[in-house]
C-alpha cells in the first residue's frame, strides 16, 4: 500500500491490491446481471411507448397504443393515494418512571419523520422506486445522513438508487444474505470535489469506464467519441478527426461505492468470544481509493444504506417485473394494429401497377376523378389493392388486451372506462375488489420495505440530533406548528453515559 500526499481536506491513498480485489468482485456481479439489461431497457422502451424506436421510416405504419404505461400509472396511483405513516412507540416498561417521557420522545420521532417527508420530498424517490420495481422488477431505496442539508445541521434523508447502477453480489436473494455491493457511477469532476474534497488532483480523466446506462430513447448515442465527425467517409465510425472538434461528452470520472460484510471477533459480558458481522464501506476511482471505513465510524445503525423492494419476493434478488409480463401482449398488440393500419394506408392509397407498354411511365399517376390516362393497347395498367382482413384480426386485438388486463388484475373499467352496459353496483364493487387484491400485495411488500427504512431514517435522527433544532410541522389541517428540540434530544441519562431510545415502528402504507 503506497501512500501519496493529499490535501489536509481528504485521505486519498493508491491501493492497487484492493482496487484489482474490488474490481474482480464487480466484474462477478456485473456478469451475472448483464442479461438483464437488455430485457430492462425493453421494458423501458415499452413503458415510454417507444416500440418501433427512432429508426422506422416515416412512410412505414407505426400505430403504438399504450396499455403497459395507464396500468402502471393505475397501480402507482392506488399505491401513492394514501400518504405512508411510519408510528413509533417506545420499547420502554409503561410501569417505569421514564415511559411518559420515553413515550414522549417517540411521538416526536415520529413527527420529525412526518416532517421530513414533507420538507425534503421523500414522496418523490418513494415514487421512483415504485417505478423501477413494475419496469424493472427490484427497486432500491437508500437512506444516508447528508450534513450539507439544513444550513449545516444535516438530516437524514431518503433517495433512489437507479437499478442499472447497483451491482448485487450474484449469490444473494435478498438483502438479507447480502454479502456485497457496488453502487457505480459516472460524475463530474465538480460532483467529485465536492464528495471528496482535494480528490480531483488526483484522479485523472483516464479513471472514466463504461457502465450498464438505459439507452436512449430518442436516437441519440452514449458511445464515448473522443472528437465528434467520421473518419474519411465512413458515417458508422465512432471516432473522428483531431481538427474536427472537442470531446462530445463533460469531463468526468467513474467512482465505485462497495459495501462489504467482514466478520470481526468479539465478546460476550461473560467474555467468551463470538464471530459477528460488520459492513465495511470503500470509494474508490481509478486506482485511488477514496474512503475506507467501517459503517459503524458513519452511523449506529452499522449496516448498508440500502432497502430492496419487489413487488412479489420469490426467493431472488432481482424480483419479477410486472412489464415483463406485459411485454409480450403489448408486442403483439403492436404488430396486429400495425397490420390494420397498413392495410387501411394501402386501400386509400393503393399501389399502382403497370405494364412496361402500357407507355406512362411519364405521366405522374395520382387518384383522383376525371383524370384521364392513355396506355397502349394489350397492356394493363390500374390500382393494386390489397385484400380485406379476416375478421378475426378484430377479435384478437380485443383479445391481447383482455389478457392485459388479466396479467394486471386492472380491467379497463377499473382504470376509469365507462362500462357500455348498466351493471349494478354489486358488480362493479366486484370488479374492484378483485382489482384491489393485487393492489394490497403490493402495498404488504412496501410496508416491510419502509419498515427498514423507517428503522435506518430513526436510527440517524436519534443518533445526529445532537443540538438544538426546530422542526417545522404541518398538519393535517394546514395548520403551521414547529417542534423545539433540544440537544441529544433522544437520549435518556444512563449508567455509562447517554442512552440511545430504543423505539418499535408500525407502518402503514394504505
């Protein structure tokens, strides 16, 4: 390990030994995730309504109808309608003489949390996740302590890690027997600097790697160019001429984010030894590291930042995607309607169909009444047209979307359809409720997904709310109020020193 001299604001240190370490680990994960990312960004084009992309010719029919993106936007809809509460209560004995205040300092938790969803926007990383899990199958949330928030004081605060930059360890199911991961991504040198400060001096442009990204949706190119134009007269060619201009892309580098589980030896108060785990977090860019500290040095909670949710847990990491299953109808959806309105573009303008002595090859044909053409005798001239559908081809477009809706559980009635019969009202109310089984499934999963996110969003308020702050509350009413909290708020007096509240949570997601 050689180590360089830095800038007194950060510890930047060459490891080759780790990095190469680190980098084998994330080829392992990125290897066994590189199938998906093709079906990812078929699901991605699908729910943006870009199945024919941006290279079909304009003359060519190209009819998309969107039911993969109103049955998500449906179901994100039900999902979200309820705001998300997260309760907590004090692990405290109601017979003590500190539970009236301990139970205190949990309704204030929970205020703070309350609180924090409103003022930092955690309904929109909350969303996102919702997003990635039907499109993609898994969605990620982080929770972190960013100390540049709130004037300086810092606050906990909840994110969404894009799927296509997170790299599990290939063996695990859940986050459970998570032995690694890797969260990587391009940035800017200025990103850099400010993460880590003094850190750009060393790392060079060289340190700038290709990862998994969502391709374009509107026919632009994510290939590097080192000079935007052609080689000669080539046009396919990714690289240009030095006098043809600058670098196409921003400057930046590539940073890796590791979390890895380590065992260390400790002992128990009888002072026998056990084996227990611990998280071990390394940045690295290049071959410089960034940081490498154990999470307990970050937060108290001593784990990963990270929370999984699927829609469905079947036992893989990756779960199954609610696209995926639409994939397929919408395809073919696509297809037979293109085939309709080809046929339809074709009778209204038909192909023209001449004889080579028919003599009109000069003439500019054009469909319209009382143009008169002149052909010579014996040869045929006249409009093609193509023959009429079977009726069937009807019939199988409503069928494709009658399986739609049976994959989603959401009819079109459900979605907001008027119904063109008058059905009673027991009818209808069946309908929902059969729409709404899916639903709850749903939400169960996302409430023990917020539970740990609730777990890793208290743990850093009550770890880092060590001086005096105001907490600003709005209720349910629109009435303006504020919580005055001391320092060590959440602390009680204990025989060591201060004790942390210890606290239960009940999440309700609808």
């Amino acid at each position: 390990m050689t180590f360089v001299a830095t800038k007194p604001e950060v510890d930047v240190f060459e490891d080759i030994d780790l990095v190469n370490r680190l980098r084998g680990m994330f080829s392992k994960a990125r290897a066994r995730r590189r199938s998906r990312v093709g079906l990812w960004n078929r699901n991605r084009r699908l729910v943006h309504n870009r199945y024919y992309g941006s290279g079909r010719p304009n003359w060519m029919a190209s009819p998309q109808a969107s039911e993969i993106y109103p049955i998500l936007h449906a179901l994100i809809g039900w999902m979200t309608d309820q705001r998300q509460t997260i309760s907590v209560t004090a692990s405290a004995d109601p017979g003590s003489p500190y539970s009236a205040v301990l139970s205190q300092q949990a309704h204030d938790l929970a205020t703070v949390i309350e609180s924090l969803w409103i003022t930092h926007a955690f309904d929109c990383p909350f969303e996102k996740v919702l997003w990635d899990a039907m499109t993609y199958g898994t969605g990620i949330f982080k929770t972190v302590w960013d100390p540049s928030v709130d004037g300086g004081q810092g606050n906990a605060l909840l994110g969404r890690v894009d799927p296509f930059a997170f790299y599990p360890d290939p063996n695990a199911t859940s986050m459970t027997d998570l032995e690694y991961c890797f969260e990587a991504r391009l940035v800017s040198f200025d990103e850099l600097e400010r993460r880590f400060p003094g850190s750009s001096a060393y790392v060079g442009g060289g340190a700038e790697e290709r990862l998994d990204t969502p391709e374009d949706l509107y026919g632009g190119s994510s290939q590097p160019m080192g000079v935007p134009g052609n080689v000669g007269t080539n046009p396919s060619t990714l690289w240009g001429r030095p006098q043809s201009g600058g670098d196409r892309r921003e400057g930046g580098v590539t940073i890796y984010e590791c979390w890895l589980r380590e065992n260390e030896t400790a002992e128990t108060a009888d002072g026998e030894p056990y084996v227990q785990t611990k998280w071990r977090l390394v940045v690295f860019c290049g071959n410089y590291v960034l940081m490498d500290i154990d999470a307990a040095e970050l937060w108290g909670h001593s784990g990963h930042p990270y929370t999984r949710y699927v829609l469905q847990d079947l036992g893989e990491f990756w779960g199954m995607s609610l696209v995926e299953h639409l994939a397929q109808p919408q395809e073919a959806l696509n297809r037979l309607l293109t085939c309709i309105q080809s046929n339809a573009e074709l009778i209204a303008n038909p192909v023209w169909l001449e004889d080579t002595r028919a003599q009109v090859g000069r003439s500019k044909v054009t469909n319209r009444p009382g143009q008169r053409l002149y052909k010579t005798p014996g040869a045929e001239v006249g409009w093609q047209t193509p023959p009429d559908l079977p009726s069937f081809l009807f019939n199988m477009v409503q069928f494709w979307i009658g399986e739609m809706e049976r994959i989603s559980g959401l009819s079109a009635m459900v979605r907001g359809a008027t119904p063109t019969n008058r059905a009673s009202q027991g009818v209808l109310d069946q309908v929902q409720e059969a729409a709404f089984v899916r639903v709850r499934a749903a939400v169960r999963n996302l409430e023990r997904s917020l539970r740990d996110v609730g777990g890793l969003l208290c743990s850093l308020i009550v770890e880092n709310y060590t001086a005096p702050r105001i907490v600003p509350v709005v209720g349910p009413s629109a009435e303006q109020s504020a919580l005055a909290l001391k320092g060590k708020h959440f602390y009680m007096p204990g025989p060591d020193g201060s004790v942390p509240l210890r606290y239960e949570l009940l999440v309700e997601a609808g």
